[in-house]
C-alpha cells in the first residue's frame, strides 16, 4: 500500500487510485486517522485531475459502506428511489413517493434540507403538523413494507464519510467536483438498498449546474457510476431557469404538491411528476412500455389510491393526514403583499435564482445549516412564462407577515420577472433523458 502522501502525487499528477486503496483512504477519514489536510489535498487532486469510471464506483461504494446499509431483501417489490439535484419550486417528491407507492414499486426516500437558494424536501415535510422526518432505520423499513414509502432525513449513521467530505468540499473550494458529487449523490441513495434510481438533473439559473454541457456530463457520470454499482438508472436533465409550479415556500409547496393528486397542479410541475414516476415505474418492473406506465398513474388518480398513500404516509410519520385534502390546515400567514407587473405584455422570464434568494431572505430558506425556517412564509405565482400581462397587473403574492421583509421580497421578485411585447417560444421541459 502506498503512503497517503504518495496517493496524493499519484492523482495530483494524473495517475488512478485503485479501488482498495481509495476504500483504505476513506476508512481511515472516517474513523479520524486521515486528518483534514491530507483529505483537502487529495479534493482539491480530484478537482483538477477528476477520476475515472473505476474510480468513482469504488470512492461511491466506499463512501456508502463507511456506515449502515439497508437491507430491504425481505421486503417484496423492486425498491426505487429519486433524486433531484435540487430547484426553487421543487416539491415533486412528496406526491412522487406515495403515487409510485401506489402503484406498486417501494419508495424509500432519504432526503435533504433547503441549503441556499433551493428548497429542502424535509422543511416542506415539516410544514405539515405533527410530520417527523426523524425516525430508527427499523421504523423506515417498517414504512418502505407497510405503505411502499417512507421519507425521511439523512441518519447520523448512513455514509458518515459523505457528512465529513461535503463539509470540507465547502471550504476548500471543491464542491463543484463531479467526482466528488457523484460519490457524495450515489453513497447516501446506495445505502437506501435500492434496486435502481431516478435522478432528475436541474439545468438553469435555479439550478446548480447553470448550463446544459456541464449537467449532461454529472448526469452521465451519475448514471455509469451507479450502473458500474450494479444499480439501474436513468437521469432526465430538466429546465429550472423559473420556479417550478406556482409556488416557492415550504408550506406554500407542500399544499401545491399534494394537488398534484387532486389533478389541480400547474402543467410543468405536474409533467415533471408524470415523467419521473413513469421513469420509476419502468425501473420498478410493474411496467413495461412508458405508455403502460402512464396508465397505471391514471388509474392510481382515479380509483383514489395515490391519494390514500399520501395520507397513509402522513398519517403514519406522525403528520395531521387531513392535510392531503385541505391545505388551509398548513401555516400560513396573514398577510399577503401583491407584486405588480412594471410593464405590459408577455412574461419571458422569471430568475429562479432571484426568487429563491428573495425566499432565503424571506425566511423560507436557510444560509447556514443551522438556520431555521419559516414554514408559512414565500410566494405564490399568478403568472409564469408565457402569460400575457397588463400594466400594474399582479404577477405573484408575497407571502409575509413581516412587513419590510415583504416589500424587500416584492421588490427583488419583481424585479426579476422580465416581460417583452412577443410571445415567447415555448418548450419542453424535458430536455433530453440520459440512461
């Protein structure tokens, strides 16, 4: 085995690590043998040299085994999993899970906070009275068998090398490493015992690949590595260049991600949902054809089964299931400060990234990991891309009760609504499906 400082030069200069050595590196990181400058060094290698295939396979295997593994083996079903790289609006998971449940592949979901500009799926779990994303790997198993799906925050023992390396990738300048997002992406779904994964890869201002060439290269990378894992998967890039859906806030979203299953969600958020679960489905087994898929997620709607999954799922995590049918039970503010259009004609663009720094600031997002957030507060579209609009016409509600945060948030979210005489182009918001 050669020295640590030897497994430095050897990737600083562009060399492989072997798969052994690079678990033997991990193992000692995570037991506090390998201190954090040795670990930084060896990022900041990886950041300019990248790794191979191989490479990422055995750091993403390595990374996932230096804590617990699930074993769902006795639960019966294909076991399948999503993840999306993160959005503002971006609340397609809590009707996704319990809708594919219902259809008849498992959805353990292991999920992740708001951090910066994009939103966290727990916060808007947490929205919901009494939902607890906190529970024993027992009861997550218990769920997964029971409902098809439970949805939960990242345990203290689940890829604990991932939870050291991302803090140091945050001050060292190395988060934006494939490699390295790969194995940080893939370690903690892995440790899930999932059989195939869906990940959905945002692409645009709200997103955190900004442009299409470096989001179809972490796409490929995620998808050969959790193959070269011996996992199914298949990623679809989609655009995030505008909020997704009419609505950015944790409760504000929980209410419009549970009208997905009523059919009252807007078109893009609901055709985002349609085409991942559909995704889900295939890799699930229970379908053959993407058109058997889409039928079964009908029927699923129609004969009411998403919905009572969805409560099921509430109700057992501990959350108010009432909450699936009636939104007014969510927190909510009492005030509501509308955003005028500055100019008339047709929306081209709302700046997701705008928008979802005006929710941090609002107090719906967090800076910080320990930031709290407000489960009432942020915004609610009444118009997006496409839509005419006149002249001091309002475009989106601010949702607040602080009143100089809620003029400040009117402001930068005007502003960031860009509105021209033509009608835009419209597109699709798949662009293009990575398997």
């Amino acid at each position: 085995m050669r020295t640590v400082p030897e497994l430095i030069a050897c990737k600083r200069d562009g060399g492989a690590l072997s798969a052994e050595e690079i678990q033997w590196l991990i193992r000692r990181y995570t037991d506090g043998t390998l201190p954090d400058y040795q670990m930084s060094a060896l990022a900041m290698a990886v950041f300019f040299q990248g790794m191979s295939e191989e490479e990422m396979v055995a750091l993403t295997l390595a990374m996932r085994d230096s804590g617990a593994v699930l074993d769902l083996g006795h639960v019966p079903g294909r076991k399948v999993d999503k993840h999306s790289t993160g959005g503002v609006g971006d609340k397609v998971s809590i009707a996704l899970a319990p809708w594919v449940a219902a259809c008849g592949v498992r959805v353990p979901m292991v999920s992740g906070r708001g951090l910066g500009h994009t939103g966290g799926t727990l916060d808007k779990l947490e929205a919901i009275p009494g939902f607890s994303v906190n529970t024993t790997t027992e009861r997550f198993i218990e769920l997964v068998a029971t409902v098809g799906t439970g949805m939960i925050g990242q345990t203290k023992d689940v890829a604990p090398a991932d939870k050291r390396l991302y803090a140091l990738r945050d001050v060292t300048a190395t988060v934006e490493s494939v490699p390295l997002i790969v194995a940080s992406i893939l370690s903690k779904k892995l440790a899930e015992g999932i059989d195939a994964l869906v990940l959905d890869v945002k692409v645009g201002r709200g997103a955190f690949m900004k442009d299409l060439d470096r989001a179809r290269t972490l796409a490929s990378a995620l998808v050969r590595t959790a193959k070269g894992a011996g996992k199914d998967c298949v990623a679809l890039l989609t655009h995030m260049d505008y909020p997704l859906g009419f609505t950015v806030g944790n409760a504000l979203e929980t209410a419009e991600a549970f009208a997905i299953l009523h059919r009252r969600a807007p078109a893009d958020l609901t055709e985002c949902t349609v085409e991942l679960a559909i995704e889900m489905l295939v890799l699930g087994h229970v379908a053959r054809t993407r058109d058997e898929a889409r039928a079964k997620l009908e029927r699923a709607l129609d004969d009411g089964s998403a919905l009572a999954t969805a409560r099921r799922m509430v109700q057992e995590q501990g959350g108010d299931p009432r909450v699936v049918d009636d939104p007014s039970l969510l927190p909510a503010t009492k005030t509501r400060t509308p955003i005028r259009a500055r100019s008339a004609g047709f929306v081209h663009g709302i700046d997701a990234l705008e928008v979802g720094l005006a929710g941090v600031a609002l107090g719906a997002g967090r800076t910080r990991s320990e930031d709290s957030v407000d489960p009432a507060v942020g915004f609610v579209l009444a118009k997006t891309v496409g839509d005419a609009v006149a002249l001091d016409e309002v475009v989106a509600w601010v949702h607040s009760d602080d009143e100089a945060r809620a003029l400040e948030a009117a402001r930068r979210v005007g502003a960031a609504f860009s509105i021209a005489s033509d009608k835009p182009a419209t597109r699709p918001l798949v662009i293009e499906r990575v398997e």
